[in-house]
C-alpha cells in the first residue's frame, strides 16, 4: 500500500508536475466533450487540419510577442477562420471538401514551420508546438485554460439541444428555423478554441487523437448522448493523468504519452464493449 | 393549434388562406431544369398523394415546401406567408436519410421536435416531456420511449418521426416516401395513425410509389414529373393519356380485350423486391450492431 501511495505523491512533489497534471485533466475533459460532436458529425479530419491550420498564426503571435497566450490565441483563432473560409471558398469551386481540406491544411501548416524556421531557437520551438509541452505550463496559462476551458463547456451545454438537431438532421434544424450558419460556426469557433488551449498539453500534431479517441470510445460504449460525453470527458482526464504519470515513470515524452493511453483505452473498449466490441460481434456472428 | 402559434417565433396564421399556396414554382440545379411552372393550393385538413417517377422532383417539391431550398421562381405561401417564417411545417425523412446509430433514444428525438418552441437557452420542461409521451402514444410507441432508435422495426422508426412532427405541433406534415421497405401490417398501423390525424385537422403530403395505395386512400392525388401533369381525384388523374406523360419511359399502355392494361417498370422504391431487399438490408444491419 505505502508503495502505491508513494507512486502517486512523488510525482506530486514536483510544482511543473502538478500545473502538468491539472492542465491535462481540464484540456482531456474540455476536448472529450466536444469531441463528441465532431465523432458524431464526421469532422474527425476537419478538425485534425484546422489543428495544424493555426500553426501560422500561433508563429506570427509568438515571433511578434514571444509567449504571451492572448496573442498566440489571436494569431491562432486568425488563422483559423483563414483556413476555414479557404476551404469553403475551394469546394465552392467544384472540388470535393475533404480534398479543400487537405489543400488549405498543409499549405497553412507549412507556412506555419516556415515562419518558425526563421527563429534562432527554431528546433526547440518547434517541438513544442508540434508535440507540447505540458510541464511548461504557468500558473497564468492554467487560469486561462480553465477560463476559455469553462467557456466552451458552458456554450456546448447552453445550445445542447441546437447542436444536437443540426448534427443528427439538418433538414429539421433548417424547418425549425433555428440559426444554422451561426451554430455551425459556433461549433467551429469552439473547435479553434480548443485547439489553441490544448496547444500546450499535446501539440499540434497530437491534437486530433484529443478530439476524437475519448468521444470514439465512448461512443462504443453508450447509446444516448449525455452518457457519451460525461464517459468521454472521464476517459479523457483519465488518460491526461495516467499518461502524465507515465511519462514521468518510464520517461517518455508528455504528449504522445497521453495520447497512447487515449488509444489503449480505445482499444479497450474496441475489443470488450458489451454492445459492438469485437467479441460480441464474434459471437454474434457464430450463431 | 390556435390562430397564434407559440412564444418561440412563427408568423400569426390568416385562417381564411389556404394552408399552402403554390404559384408558378420553378426549381433549377445547375441550369437543369428540376421543377417547371408549379402552381396549386392546398386547403386546411387535405390529404394529397404526390406521385410520379423518380426523378420527378417529389423531394425537391418538398423541400420548396418546407422553405429549406428557395425556388428559382415563383412563390410558395403558408397560409399567406413565406414558408421560411413558418414553423408549423414538419418534414419526415426518407429512412435512408437519417443516421440510425446516432445516440439518442425514442424521446430524445421526438423533443427535437420541441426545440424551437423551447426556445435559445431553453431546457425542457415536465410539460414538454409530458406532451412528448402523449405524442408517442399516440403513434402507438411510448412502450418503446427509452429504446435506441436504431433498435426500432422499420415501420416503428417511421412512427416516432411522425410523432416528432406532432411533437412540432406541425399543421402541414410532408413524409417522403414513408410507405417504402414496410410490410403490410406496418403500411396499414401508419394509416391508422394518419387517420387520426385527419381528426386533428392536420394537412398531409405524401410521396409514394405505391399507386393503388395513392388511389385508394388519399382525398387528392398529384401527378409530377417535372411539371404538375395532374391534381384530382383518383379516375381524373389515372388516365391514360396523363400516365404515359408522367411515366413515359417506365410504363407501357396496352389495349386488350378487357380495357387497357398497364405495364410498369417500378424502378427504385416502391418495387415489392425493393421492399424485400431493405428488410434484407435492414436485418444484416441490425446483425451488425
């Protein structure tokens, strides 16, 4: 017993391993709940792009006012809707959206470690936006992860019921004359927001597995929507402290560490799920 | 179902206009032509049968209907007003359209129907689920509330989307091909419920590949193809001279010793093997689950 303890306190003694701790736990609960939407409305890859979209504003806020949050998250959320009117511009154009997606995307994304090349410290810097670097978290980043954080929660439970028709049909959201080019920008602007205040925890290049694995998992789990976004938010915060420990034991790197937890957990649930695991369907298919 | 409709927005109703008004409605995708020059009014209660081959424009009517695309030219009016202020106009999918495995059980999506009269912000209230479960029994499906909808025979998932439309306190219900893939067990539990809501005045619009089921039990029935080639009773509509106009390509009039027989080719939808195929599909579906 007194080992276990031991296991769990001494990372607790380190200042960085608990503002780490506490940022992987809100950025886990805020990127699982709003995962479920992009899980269910098949954004998976929308959101992976604008993940590396915003690279080139993040660049130009840091190059120009060095760590400050507001202006990477400016320079960010810029960036962001640069990329998302490009995309919607090219697929106007008769090509097909996942291909607009993936045009923008890495054009945004190299644009963005071009501008980063051009400073001194360019390898460093760059690691920490592509994969994170969760145990650099300040006391000033943690209250504005738990304020924007908070935000995007409280907008998703406030227009629950608005998100929920315009993602399961468009077509009533549309006869009900609810606001259906504001909610669908809404739950974009929401995605940005995400992205820039998980920056920090997992990276650029990590960030997508956030969005997605937890609400993935849960999604074979359950079969009502509340339940899907309070199992995935769990998942997710599990997986931000279990990864943590990890890396902090076998000293691997922070983001991928989480990540790979996010994806065991996936994995769990792909194979044993009682309702459309992979042994129930084995034996489904047996009979 | 008074003149006003609910807090939550809505034009006021000007009950001496026809439920629905369509003048010289045309719709083109990309210069092709889909619908040309329709007009016709409906009154309040009328129950239409909207027929014609695929390709018709059947759905695209709808949609005009429903106020989700605009048309080209011409106006739609909801009792006297644009459709678009309207929210007393519900529209119930084809099945193929709606993502069954979506996490939401019976209750949740008849509330959908709810939403805009919730209001922004709004949560729902004990009398808002309460009027929900009255709706659900009244299509026969409250037993089934709390089931996944995905979980539901085809003729019961049919049910709750016409409960949704009720729950939406609709006056005009549009129902793209609700009658496709069912057996005759459900086709007959769905006009049962439609019969009930002719006793709650409720104005119906429905596409169908099924003749004979047009013919018999719809007041009005609507020949399309393109244009409006026909809008009447059974024995105006079913002529020969309107059906080889609406059916060209699919059917074939011959004249025998007792009267005129028709041929047809019932493509996509309404096909008895049609049917067959999607319960087929529909069980390997559920296998897959």
């Amino acid at each position: 017993m007194i080992d276990w303890l031991s296991f769990i306190l001494i990372p607790l003694g380190y200042g960085f391993m608990i503002r780490g701790l506490i940022a992987a736990l809100m950025v886990g609960v805020v990127c699982a709940v709003l995962g479920a939407y992009i899980v269910l409305r098949g954004m998976a890859f929308l959101g992976d792009a604008l993940a590396h979209a915003i690279l080139p504003g993040v660049a130009v806020g840091y190059l120009l006012a060095g760590n400050n949050p507001a202006w990477l998250t400016i320079g960010a959320l810029v960036a962001g809707v640069v990329t998302a009117l490009g995309i919607g511009r090219i697929s106007r154009g008769g090509l097909k959206e996942d291909t607009a997606i993936g045009v923008m995307f890495t054009g945004m994304f190299a644009l963005g470690i071009a501008l980063i090349s051009t400073a001194r410290s360019y390898t460093v810097d760059l690691a920490h936006f592509l994969f994170g670097n969760v145990l650099g978290v300040s006391d000033r980043d943690l209250w504005l992860t738990g304020i924007f954080g908070g935000l995007v929660i409280l907008t998703i439970l406030a227009f629950y019921k608005e998100f929920l028709v315009i993602s399961f049909d468009p077509v009533l959201a549309k006869t009900l004359r609810l606001p259906v080019t504001f909610l669908n920008n809404l739950l974009l602007l929401l995605i940005a927001v995400t992205i820039v205040l998980s920056l920090q925890t997992v990276g650029v290049a990590l960030m997508a597995a956030m969005l997605v694995t937890p609400a993935a998992t849960a999604y074979l789990l359950t079969r009502r929507l509340p339940v899907m976004m309070a199992l995935a938010a769990t998942i997710g915060a599990m997986s931000g402290i279990i990864g943590l420990y990890l890396s902090f034991y076998v000293n691997i790197a922070s983001g991928p560490a989480i990540v790979l937890t996010c994806t065991f957990f996936f994995l769990l649930a792909f194979v044993f799920s009682p309702r459309q695991g992979l042994i129930i369907r084995n034996q489904k298919g047996q009979k | 179902m008074d003149i006003v409709l609910g807090i939550s927005g809505g034009v006021e109703h000007d009950l001496s206009r026809p439920i629905l008004e369509l003048k010289e409605v045309s719709v083109r995708f990309n210069g092709v032509p889909a619908l040309d020059q329709i007009s016709f009014q409906l009154q309040k209660g009328e129950r239409v049968a909207v027929i014609g081959p695929n390709g018709a424009g059947k759905s695209t009517l709808f949609n005009v209907i429903a106020g989700v695309l605009p048309p080209n030219q011409g106006q739609v009016k909801v009792y006297g007003n644009i459709p678009g202020e309207h929210i007393c106009i519900a529209y119930v999918p084809q099945r193929s359209q709606v993502d069954w495995r979506f996490p939401v059980n019976v209750a949740d999506v008849v509330m959908m129907g709810r939403v805009r009269k919730l209001g922004l912000l709004g949560w729902p209230k004990p009398g808002d689920w309460k009027y929900v479960h009255e709706m659900l029994e009244l299509v026969g499906m409250n037993y089934l509330a709390r089931r996944q909808i995905g979980e539901l025979s085809g003729g019961q998932q049919q049910r709750v989307f016409i409960a949704r439309a009720l729950a939406q306190e609709a006056e005009l219900i549009l129902m793209d091909e609700p009658l496709t893939g069912l057996d005759a067990r459900s086709q007959e539990e769905i006009f049962s419920i439609l019969e009930k809501l002719r006793q709650r005045q409720v104005t119906l619009m429905i596409a169908t590949h099924d003749l004979n089921l047009a013919a018999e039990r719809f007041d009005r029935l609507m020949l399309l193809n393109e244009r409006l080639l026909g809008f009447g009773h059974a024995a105006e509509v079913f002529t020969p001279d309107l059906l080889s106009q609406a059916y060209s390509g699919h059917m074939r009039l011959i004249q025998t010793p007792n009267g005129t027989m028709m041929i047809s080719d019932t493509c996509c939808g309404g096909g008895e093997t049609e049917g067959r195929k999607e319960r087929r599909e529909e069980r390997k579906e559920k296998r897959d689950d």
